[in-house]
C-alpha cells in the first residue's frame, strides 16, 4: 500500500489524475486546491463545471482548515452515521475556485478508508472524489465496470481492491442556514 500512496502522491503533486479506491466506490481524483487539475476532471468527464464535486478530508483539523464554520451538530451526526456520509458546507476556504458551487458550498467527506485517509494525510491537502465515469453514465459498481476512456484518461490508477465490489455512494446532506438538515442523497 505504501507504494502505491507514494504513485498516486507523484502524481498529485504534478496536477495529474488518479483512479483511487474510495470508502464508497471507485472515483477520478486530484488535488483539491489545483483549480487546473480540477478543470482536467471535468474535461475528462465531460461534466458541466455547474455541477460541483465531494472532497475527501482524513480528519476533522483538516476539514477545519478548508470550512470556516462547522457546525455542532455536525460532530454528532458524523459520529454516528452508519455509512459514508458527505457534508455540503457553506464557505469552503482555501479551494480550487471551480470546485465551488454557484452557492458558495462545497462537499466534504471525513474518509475512514485506510488507503484514502493515508494518501490525504500525506498529501496534507484535501483531495477530489467524484464517481469514475463519463458524466451521462451510471457509476461503475466494480473496477472491472471503468470505461476505458477513464481508464485512459487519468495519470495514474491504483493497483488495489481491484476485485472488491464498490459499496454504494455516499449519503449526502446538505445544512442549510437555518440550522435545519437536508437530505440530498441517501
């Protein structure tokens, strides 16, 4: 595993692109405050930059450092959850600018994945997850379901849990600023 972190932080630290095992399913990534590496997931993608992308953080200092308020409740929600859970945050900091949603928000997950939270850690900055398909296609359930236009299309893939079978999408809410909590996804 070890090498394998050290390939995809060579890669990220170029502004290239990884195909990463994630907590949930097999995604595209880069680093999250290298607005041209971001531009290169969206191109490859062929995803309108309207629709925003999750990062991934390994711990709640570093979400601190790119989100300017973390509510409470928060803490507790994500304490318990049960499966993967995404937050969108108002006012993200310190980002790649057209990873930001049209709302001044954007999408955080504390990542439990060994793999993931070692690269994140290493990397000491938050990186890009979003779904390792074209963006009018269903997300793949296995690495053996990756387009090869993917495949092709990043810098580097990682050479683990190839066989594993993708969990599902993270749960996604959103908190909207009268302290109530949306479900966008579950």
């Amino acid at each position: 595993m070890i090498a394998e972190i050290n390939k995809c932080l060579d890669t990220l630290k170029k502004g290239g692109l990884i195909l990463y095992p994630t907590d949930t399913i097999w995604g595209i990534g880069c680093d999250a405050t290298n607005a041209e590496a971001v531009e290169k997931i969206y191109s490859l993608k062929k995803r309108p930059e309207s629709k925003s992308m999750i990062c991934l953080v390994c711990d709640f200092k570093m979400l601190n450092q790119y989100v300017e308020e973390i509510p409470e409740v928060i803490y507790d929600l994500l304490k318990y959850a049960v499966k993967p859970t995404t937050i969108i945050y108002d006012r993200p900091l310190h980002i790649a600018e057209n990873l930001i949603a049209e709302d001044n928000s954007l999408a955080f997950r504390v990542v439990k994945d060994p793999f993931c939270n070692q690269l994140i850690r290493k990397l000491k900055r938050p990186i890009v997850s979003t779904s390792g398909n074209l963006s009018d296609k269903t997300a793949p359930n296995n690495f053996q379901e990756i387009s090869t236009v993917i495949l092709e299309g990043v810098d580097y893939v990682v050479n683990l849990q190839r066989n594993k079978k993708s969990a599902k999408p993270s749960t996604i809410i959103k908190l909207k600023t009268d302290g109530t909590v949306q479900i966008i996804r579950k």
